[in-house]
C-alpha cells in the first residue's frame, strides 16, 4: 500500500477592491472568517485588495497613519492580520465609486502579479463590477478555477458577472433560492462565518433594544416612529443605536419632520454609539435586536450575531433576515409603500401599537422572554455553527482543487481535521443501497493466522457474521494491526448497525493506510447510520480526490447532502453517480426522492421511470413515483403507481399506507380505511398507518372509532407528537374540549415548535371562552409560523368575539396579506365589519364587491348554458347551507320546510358540512336528494349542481362560517339567490337576487346591495316554535319591585354607543337593573371589560347581571322569564333572540336604522304589531323604555298574549310564508325565462 507524497498545501488567492478589514461591510466580514477558517484547517491563502470601504467608520483594522507608512513608487501596503497577510493598494478615496482608472489598472496589476507569484489552485472573490469581471476571465485563461462568493442579492440583472466562474457559494440559501429563481443561476450555500468567542458577551444585563447601522432602508424611521410611541408610555424600555453607515441625528430630524411635529435632534429613550470591531461590549445589554429593514437584506449578519448572544430579534420579511432569525423571534409584515425609495413611509399607528405591545411583553412577561432566549440561543447553535460552514465550503472547494490537481504535475493533500457536529433529525428518504463493502484481502498472512483468516473470510461471505466476527477478533488478539482481520472486522460491525464500534475499528484502519477506499467509503457509511452526515461527506469526498469515486460512493454522497437538506447539491451528486454508470437504477431512484425535495415533481416522476426500465421489479421506485404523483394532484395515476408497486410486492405495507393517503385525498374515505387495513395486516406495528387511518375515520365523522386507531398508534410510537395532535382534532371536534386541550399540551410538550398544534389548541381555548389563552397560543403558533394566514384567521375570531373590532379585523387583513386572495379571511373580515360602528355601511359594500371581483377572477369560465328549463314540470330549487341542524338557520326554515308544495318545488339540498342532528333528521324528508358539497372544491361542487339542472339556487349563509360562496361564482344555476344567513350583501355580480322585505331592505337603501332586492310582501323571516313546552312566567317586576331589561345578543353588538344608550335607561329608571346573557360572559376578562365599560357611564356593578352559563335550548328560552323588557343593539340589531323573546312574552324596544342589518328589529316588529316599540333615536329610545314600564298591568296583559299575537302573524304562520316564497322564486324564474327569450 502506497500513501500520497505529501508536497504542499492548497493555495487559495483572494482577490476583492473592497478591503477584508472593512468593519462596517458585512461580506468582507464575513469572507475574512472564511479564510481565516481555511488556514486553520490546512490551506495557504494570501489576499489582494485596496483600501476601499463601505463606510470611512469601517478601517478601525487598518494601521494608525496607515497612508504615511507607503512612498509614491511603492502603493502597496501590507497588513498582517493573523493567520492571514492582505496587500492593499493605497487609494486616494476610500470609497468604491470614486476610485480611478489608473489605480484600477494597479490593482489589476497586483492581481496578476500575484497570479504568477503565489501559483494558486483557486482564486475566490466576490463583486459583480466590470473590473471584479476580469479577475474570473483571467484565472480562466491562466487555467485556474475560480470561484465567486455571491454575498447579496444585489448584483445587477444578467448573468454576464458569473459567466466565468466555476462555482457560485452564498451565505444562506435565500440568496441561492434568489439568484435561481430570476436568472437559473445555480449557487452553493455554506452558511455564514461568525466566530462565536468574538461577537459573543460573557455577561448579559439584557436591558436595551438594540438597532445597529441606523438608515432609512435598515428601518430607521420605524424605529424612530416606535422610539417616540415608547418615549412616553414605556420611558424605562431604552433603545441603543449603534451607528455604522448612517447618521443617526440627521435621521431623527427628518423622520420627526416627516411626519408632522417639530424637528427634533434627539430622543430622550435613544442612546447612540459608535461602530467598532467588538460589538461583545454592546450585545451584553441588548434585551432585543430590531433589524425592520426596509430594502432587501442579503444576509441580516447583525440577526445571526444577536442568535449566538441568545438575543431574540424583531425582523423584516425582507431577503434572508428571517432565515438569519428562524425562530428566535418575531417577523414583521410590513405594507409594499414601505419598500419602496425613499423609505420614508409613515407607519399605521395600529401596527406601531402592535410592535410596541409585543415588545412590552418581551420586557414583562420573563417567561415569555426567557422562551424566545432558549430558541435564539438554539438558531445560534445550530443554523450559525461555523464549524458546519467550514466543512461544507470544503467540500465545495475540494472539486475545484481536484480540477487543477489534474491539470498540475505536483500533488496536493489537505488535512482536514474532525469536526464533531450536531446529528439531525431523520427523515422519510429511501437512500441508495449503503450496504458495507468488503474488499478480498491482498496481504500475506503467516501460516499459523493463514487458515484462521481464510476460515472467517469463508464465513462472511456465507453470510456467518457472527462467527467470523469471532475469529477476526481471535487474529487481531495475536496481531493488533492485522490490517484486512481489521478492515473487514469493520464491515461485519457497521453491517450489524454497530456504528460506533466500527468507526472505532474504520479509524484504525485508515491510520495503517489512509487511502484505504473501502474503509473510507464503509466509515462513511456508518457516519451517515450515526447522522453525522458532515463527517461522512469528508470521507466520500477523500475518496473522490484520491480518483477512487465510483457510482455508488457519488450515490451515498448524494443520499448524506439529501439528509443534510442540501438538495442541489445532492442532485448533482446523484447526476454525477449516473455519469459514471448509466444504468444505475438507484441513482435514478435516489435523484427522483431529490428531485421531490426541490418539489421538481415531474421530473422526479420521469426520474423513477427511468430506475424502473432498468429494474422492472423496483416496487419503492413505483412507490416513490406515486407519491410525486399525488403532490401533483394527479390522485389516479398515484393509485395505478401504488397498485404497481403491490403487484411487485405483495406485502408493502408502505405502498398501501400511501394509498390510503391519497384515497383520502379524493375523499373516498371508506377506500382508504381499508388500504390501511391492508398495510397495518402485513404491518401491525405500522403506527404512521394506525394514525392515517384515524385521519380518514375522523373525515367520517367516526369519531370514536378515530379515536381507538389513534390510541393505537400512540401504543405503538408514545413519543408522537402528530399522532397527540390529531387525536386533539377529533376530541376537539367531537365536543370533548378538555380531552382536546391536553391532547394538544402533549403533542406540544413532545415538539414545542409544532405551529399547528398551538393554533389547533387556541381554537380549542376559545370554544372553551378562554380567550386570554387562546390568543397566547395563537401568538406562540405565530412566533413559530410567521406566515400562517389561517391562525391569523383563527385569532382575528377571538378578537372578534372579544370585542376587540378593530384589532379583529387587523388580524384578518394580515391573513389576507401574506395568502393573497383569501376568501375565507375576507369572509370573515366582511362579518366582522357588520358589528362595526366606526365603519359607513358603504364601506363594507365596497369590501364585499372587492371580495366578488376576486371570486370570479378565480372562475376559469362561468357557466353560461344550462339543461333546466325543460326538464322540470316544478321548480328545482337547492339550498346550499351548512346550518341545516340546530342552530338559527334551522330554526328558521324547519316549519317553512315542511309548507313547501312539493307539486310547485322540488328542494334539493346541498349541505357544505356534513354534521347532522335531530333536526337535520327531521328537515331531510323535504328534499328530493340530500347532497353534501363537503367532499368538493369549489369547481367541481358547481359542476355537481350544474349536473343537476337546478333552476335556482339559494344561499344561506352568506360570509358566515361554512360559506360556499365561491361556488356561486362559477354561476352553476341560472337564478341565484342569498338569503337568511347573512345581514348585507354577498358583494358577487353572479348572485341575481337577496331577498328582503318592505321594512328591512326599503327601496331607497338598494344601492347598498350588489344583489337585486326581492321584497317578500310582510317579512323575510319566518320562525319555528321549539317542539319542547316552556311556560310563560308572570312579569317578573310584578314580584321583583324593579324593572329587569335583557339582551341576549351576541356581546360584540354591545358597541360603545348601545352601552351609553342603555345606560341613560338605566339612570331613567332608579333601581331597574340590566341583563346580560352571552356565552362570551363565561370569560372573566370579557365579564370585568363590561363592567368597566359601564362603569364608565356610571353604572354600578350592582346594577348588571351577567349570565354566561348554556345548558341546554330549553333553558335559555326559560331564561326569557326573569326579563320584563328586551332592549336591542344597533346598529346590528338581534334578530334570532328577538324573535325568540317575543314567543316567550318579551318585548324588544328597538332603533330605526339605516342599513339591512339595522332595519332587521324594525321588521320584526312591524310584522309583530308592535311599530309603537320602534325608537326615532336615542331620546326617543329612552322615552319608550320609560313609557312602557309606567304601567306595570299594561306590561303584564301584554305579556300574557304576546305568544299567541306573534304565531298568528307572519313571523310564525309558516303556511302563509311558504307560499309567499314559493311565488317569490317562481315570479323570478318567470322573469328568467322572459329575459332569455328576449335574448334568443
């Protein structure tokens, strides 16, 4: 065996105008910690530049009177910088633009000078300018590769400044994702060059906000807006400005001028210091790093300094600032005008206001705190660990010194010293075949060890590994460097999955011989068994440099970047195994598994067509191909590849696993139930099938059964923080709320970055009323998941619920923010703008016709024809709904339901959820079909209908929860028309009608609508009793000696105004008293937030009561009786409760409006008899409430026959409403019909 002669190290020339000594650049910061790294590890670098800088602050690292230590004939100064020497040319200006064309001819000179002088096998750079172009083209020309270190996202367009560059390494992997994603410019991430022991503090105080390098793109206007927010509210929280590029006076005064006050030169809450080399000093007191940049951020160093101090930070979406943050704080949206020059945009003050709160918390709440520390300490740790960064700029590297080895006579050899490094998590990828090789050995034995060794070699390769194991250990007992007992000792262990022992073993080998291709190769093998991918990458890639690499060693190096997350790389790791043996089916496999990483589905899927012409048999390869297949939504070629794969293997348990999932997908539920039937019989420990399997049941709404299959997957995997969560989704749903929360608590104890599961336990929080806790773990889901516009929804509804309007509907605007053309947050931004009084109704008209121009844009084309008209001798009428059980919506079509003429209207169904109850049973009989929509997008729900010749189509819900709207969009019946649900327009041009009545929706508010109003002749609402007995109880005041007014609204129709209104009938009336009943009341804080509220108003507690409790539907009808008078809200009135009252003798007073939804308690009334309850305003308002309370017996008899006064009008008289309706929707298909044939 024969070593490589050791002649030399590597030489790497750096070559940049910009100085590596610049302190205030920080790429040059970074690329001087890169070389310093690669002499540590055994390379010889020398550095050319010039003193050029970002900033005149940054040459803090140049000599004193470094311009006098250089004479007119020599302009070269030399910097020792250990472990590196930099030869600098002296420039006039220490700014880049302003450098001549003569001294760039002398830094030319240099370079070249350098060239032929140090003989370098690679020259590094960075820069993208015309004289940064030559230093690539001559390395070229002189036969040198070359590489570029592409330290932003910058450059200019084109791709002219790489054109000659062998390789393109970035920083972080957004700028790679940047520079592929516009010009297919391929680029390697290393990771950033910090070294630790000098940017961290060995002391921390942690009591200022930090900002380093204040400009107008780096934020500084916010943080001046939210510095002068703080300066009087929170005087003790103190900011720290670490000045670098800008000046930080300058900026106070013109942002201060900006926005409207006096110049201001200072801010009392600011301190300002200067830039220096050792930030340990200043990291030592920061609580908090603010990094708001305005403009796209290359690389966000300062962020990744502030995680290896354990500093949470408070970050922009802009470039990689929040890859440099992961989740060790806070990203923040910021509209598109703030990104845009001269950066100077005013911020909303809510958005100030939500900033500063979140960074009170941070100094309040030390829990709080002390939990995004840990995780800022973690992103430290782990995403900023130079060591890793040296390593895989190495590996990049060694390639490009493999290329010039080749093309030298002199051999080269790095030492590369072991690096320990933090195993990662394992991942669902089926690697390449990675079986220990065994070479036969080649040495001659003595003749006492020679038939032992021929012995135990016989048995390994029969398959005998444990006896052979015995008799190698037997050898090496007689000759401890027994180099092939040794080697193939190794094997047999790292085959037995005993990787640190052979490792152990590997390492003694290679200190015999080096070189020793199979051990590296097997070393590898068990390092990538142990996770330890980046060791395991040194061995392959000695392998390649020793010219030994093989298919399968570029395989196994592919599979240990895949494991590494460093997909390109792997990919072109793969590419080079296929080079190397073309008919390699697992390389093709592996590049398909690579190839779905990078979500490039289509050509993975031609990828494991091509591992399966080469091995028909490859069942993963079908598998694999499948699973690409179902991403791609092509869900039936996906089943044709599963079925495949079985056919090959009867018993892949895998296979039919995923089956099931995609099953799932096309929402053929039972199927998959059992394909995973299938794959837990050939299977029985398969947990990940038990837990798909409960996700199919709870689809079904089996949830019991759901249950049972969770409960044995977690039998099975305890330590599964999925299967916990979707466990808590089935109690959730299901109604077990408690059993829920816990679920959750556990699948987040298990994984405390689970984003979903803290989201999925705020909804659970909030339909337990605890909505305190429910935003904490909103905002927990959030910090771990920035960009989740569905928990901005979920959140936006506690607030909603809370009352909280206007941040409600902030919430919602950042969902719609970060998933464009979100209907579902625009319906609830839309139902939330209803409860509003600080918003013109008009206001909410143009949102909803927003939300209808982006419902149909969404429409590829709307029907247009339709097979209806002469099919059907009665109308074909659906309803889409998913109320058609207890709840309002029910309550209001049951008894109309049962009225319907089934001679005149034929009724189908179309419910969009699929729970059902009793009085889903009972409303079932009068639909001709029952056809749930749940299973369907949008399209292919429109089709369904479409198919079915429905001649008219109801909505009823509007923008409330469960909405189907966008399926109207597609226009699948001719007639549409809402109704019932929801109090304001749906906004949607393809909705033909909404249908009102003379006092709700009058002629002259039409405008308000983008529907036609289709007036009903008395009211829009026809109610159905409750089936159970309730007696009407005396009035209470008769026995009290008080009056007790009621509302039991929704409390987020209590606005300010209804509070300051009911409170003057309060004052009015001396000893009446107030009740409230709400589930909302449940919540203490919500309980305490009302008080106060009326308080204000000065209304004692004494004076409210406060009912949150609901056992039953009974018992809130009883609840009716211990009310005298029912007060409404405005300006949306109650509209289910104040039917409700009336049936159990309570009168409403109610307030004319303005809009639908404030007309509703006008039409309730009026269709009542009750016109003389109907207030002008709020004098008058308060006059009714004292008139009718004067005479008690009045109120009494009133009382006494209200039940029956309202069953005879036609709020109840469900005979007379059906045909109201019936001649409703047949006058407007009559229309329908006149207008088409016009159009014939």
């Amino acid at each position: 065996m024969q070593s490589n002669q050791l002649l030399r190290k590597p030489r790497i020339l750096w070559t940049s105008v910009i100085s590596l000594l610049d302190t205030s650049c920080g790429a040059a910061i970074d690329a001087r910690e890169m070389l310093r790294q690669l002499v540590f590890y055994g390379y010889d670098v020398a550095v050319v530049g010039a003193t050029v800088f970002d900033s005149e602050k940054g040459v803090s690292r140049l000599p004193e009177n470094w311009r006098t230590q250089v004479s007119e004939k020599n302009l070269i100064l030399k910097v020792n910088d250990a472990p590196l020497d930099h030869k600098l040319l002296i420039t006039r200006s220490t700014k880049r633009l302003e450098m001549t064309s003569q001294e760039a001819d002398k830094w030319y000179w240099l370079y070249v000078q350098t060239l032929e002088e140090f003989k370098p096998d690679l020259v590094f750079f960075s820069g993208g300018n015309t004289l940064e172009l030559l230093i690539s083209d001559e390395a070229r020309h002189r036969g040198i590769p070359s590489a570029m270190y592409l330290a932003n996202g910058n450059y200019m367009k084109g791709a002219r400044w790489c054109r000659d560059v062998d390789l393109i390494i970035t920083n972080n992997q957004t700028n790679s994702d940047y520079y592929y994603r516009q010009f297919g410019i391929k680029s390697t991430p290393v990771g950033l060059f910090i070294d630790s022991t000098a940017v961290r503090a060995l002391t921390k105080t942690r009591t200022t906000v930090l900002f380093i390098n204040p400009s107008l793109e780096k934020g500084a206007g916010l943080v001046i807006q939210l510095a002068t927010l703080l300066e009087n509210n929170r005087p003790d929280i103190l900011f720290e400005v670490v000045e670098s590029c800008g000046n930080w006076t300058a900026l106070v005064r013109l942002i201060t001028s900006h926005y409207g006050e006096s110049p201001r030169d200072k801010l009392d809450n600011v301190m300002v210091c200067q830039n220096t080399s050792d930030m340990r000093a200043i990291y030592s007191h920061a609580r908090l790093l603010l990094a708001p940049s305005f403009c796209w951020e290359s690389v966000g160093r300062v962020t990744a300094e502030a995680m290896l101090n354990g500093i949470p930070a408070i970050v922009t979406d802009r470039g990689a600032l929040p890859e440099m943050m992961g989740n060790g704080g806070f990203k923040l949206k910021l509209p598109d005008a703030c990104h845009k020059e001269p950066y100077t945009s005013i911020i909303k003050p809510e958005l100030l206001q939500t900033l500063a709160e979140r960074i009170i918390q941070l100094y309040d709440d030390e829990a709080y705190y002390d939990e995004y520390v840990a995780r800022a300490w973690h992103v430290g740790e782990t995403l900023h660990n130079m060591a890793n960064s040296t390593q895989r700029l190495i590996q990049a590297f060694q390639l490009l010194i493999q290329k010039r080895m080749e093309a030298n006579s002199d051999e080269i050899t790095l030492e590369t010293p072991q690096k320990q490094v933090l195993p990662l998590a394992s991942k669902d990828i089926l690697p390449a075949d990675t079986r220990a090789q065994t070479l036969k050995p080649t040495v001659q034995l003595t003749n006492t060890l020679e038939a032992k060794f021929e012995s135990a070699f016989a048995l390994q390769k029969k398959g005998h590994l444990l006896e052979a194991e015995l008799l190698y250990k037997e050898i090496l007992q007689l000759q401890p460097d027994h180099f092939d007992a040794l080697q193939l000792l190794a094997a047999i262990t790292g085959q037995r999955k005993n990787y640190l022992y052979a490792i152990d073993l590997f390492d003694q080998v290679l200190k015999i011989d080096p070189d020793h291709r199979a051990s590296l190769n097997n070393r590898a093998v068990a390092l990538h068994g142990l996770k330890r991918n980046e060791e395991a990458l040194l061995c392959y890639d000695r392998i390649i440099m020793l010219k030994q690499g093989s298919a399968e060693i570029y395989c196994n190096r592919g599979t240990a970047l895949q494991d590494l997350n460093r997909y390109e790389e792997a990919l072109l790791s793969y590419e080079r195994a296929i080079v190397v043996q073309p008919d390699y089916a697992d390389a093709y496999f592996n590049l398909g598994n690579v190839l779905q990483e990078l979500k490039r589905y289509e050509d993975a899927v031609v990828n494991y067509e091509k591992a399966i012409l080469l091995k028909p048999d490859y069942a993963k390869a079908y598998s694999n191909q499948g699973n690409a297949l179902r991403k791609m939504s092509r869900y039936e070629e996906a089943l044709m590849s599963y079925d495949k794969a079985i056919a090959v293997q009867p018993d892949y348990a895998e296979a039919y696993s995923n089956r099931g999932v995609t099953l799932k997908e096309l929402k053929r539920y039972e199927d998959a139930v059992v394909s995973y039937d299938k794959a837990i019989a050939f299977k029985p420990d398969y947990a990940e099938a038990y837990s798909n399997r409960g996700n199919a049941l709870h689809k079904m709404n089996s949830y019991e059964e759901a249950l049972l299959s969770y409960d044995k997957a977690l039998a099975i995997q305890p330590d599964s923080a999925e299967v916990y969560f979707n466990r808590g989704n089935v109690l959730n749903e299901f109604g077990m709320l408690l059993g829920a929360e816990a679920s959750y608590d556990k699948a987040i104890a298990l994984d405390p970055y689970y984003a979903d599961a803290y989201a999925n336990r705020g909804h659970t929080l909030q339909k337990l009323i605890r909505y305190e806790e429910a935003l904490l773990s909103y905002d927990k889901a959030l910090a771990i998941q920035p960009d989740s516009a569905e928990v901005y929804i979920n959140r936006g509804n506690v607030l909603y619920e809370s009352g909280m309007l206007q941040a409600a509907e902030a919430s919602y605007r950042c969902a719609m923010e970060i998933k464009q053309n979100y209907t579902d947050a625009h319906s609830n931004l839309l139902f939330c703008l209803n409860y509003s009084a600080s918003h013109h109704y008009s206001y909410s008209y143009v949102e909803a016709c927003r939300y209808g121009e982006i419902v149909t844009k969404k429409v590829g084309k709307p029907f247009s024809v339709w097979d209806c008209m002469p099919k059907h001798e009665r109308l074909r009428v659906g309803l889409v709904s998913g109320d058609l059980l207890n709840h309002p919506v029910g309550y209001f079509i049951e008894g109309v339901l049962a009225q319907i003429d089934p001679s005149r209207i034929e009724l189908i169904a179309y419910p969009t959820d699929e729970k059902a109850d009793d009085l889903t049973a009972r409303i079932k009989p009068f639909f001709s079909a029952w056809k749930p929509l749940a299973r369907f997008d949008d399209g292919e729900a429109a089709h369904f209908i479409h198919a079915d010749g429905v001649q008219i189509l109801l909505d009823l819900a509007g923008h409330t929860a469960k909405n189907r709207l966008p399926v109207f969009a597609w226009k699948p019946a001719p007639v549409q028309v809402s109704w019932l649900g929801y109090s304001a327009t749906t906004g949607m041009s393809q909705m033909d009608y909404y249908l009102g009545d003379p006092y709700v929706s009058p002629s002259d508010e039409a405008n308000c609508f983008s529907e036609k109003i289709w007036r009903l002749p008395e009211s829009y609402l026809c109610y159905t009793p409750p089936a159970f007995p309730v007696t009407i109880q005396p009035l209470p005041a008769l026995s009290a000696g008080h009056i007790t007014f009621g509302c039991f609204n929704n409390l987020t129709k209590v606005n300010d105004a209804v509070v300051a209104l009911w409170s003057k009938v309060l004052n009015a009336l001396p000893g009446s008293v107030l009740l409230l009943r709400t589930k909302q009341l449940q919540s203490s804080r919500v309980s305490e937030h009302i008080l106060q509220r009326f308080a204000e108003q000065g209304i004692a507690s004494g004076r409210l009561i406060l009912d949150g409790t609901f056992s039953s539907r009974q018992e809130l009808f009883e609840a009716y009786n211990r009310v005298d008078i029912a007060l409404d809200s405005f300006p949306y009135t109650g509209t289910t409760t104040s039917v409700e009252g009336l049936w159990m003798g309570v009168p409403v007073i109610t307030r004319k409006g303005n809009s639908f939804l404030s007309h509703i308690g006008e039409s309730i009334a009026h269709n009542a008899g009750l016109a003389d309850w109907i207030a002008d305003n709020d004098d008058d308002y308060v006059a009714k409430a004292v008139m009718h309370t004067q005479n008690l017996e009045c109120l009494a008899e009133l009382r006494a026959g209200l039940r029956q006064r309202v069953l005879a009008s036609p709020l109840f008289n469900a005979p007379l409403f059906a045909r109201n309706f019936e001649n409703a929707l047949l006058d407007m298909w009559k229309q329908y019909e006149f207008q088409a044939n016009c159009f014939l």
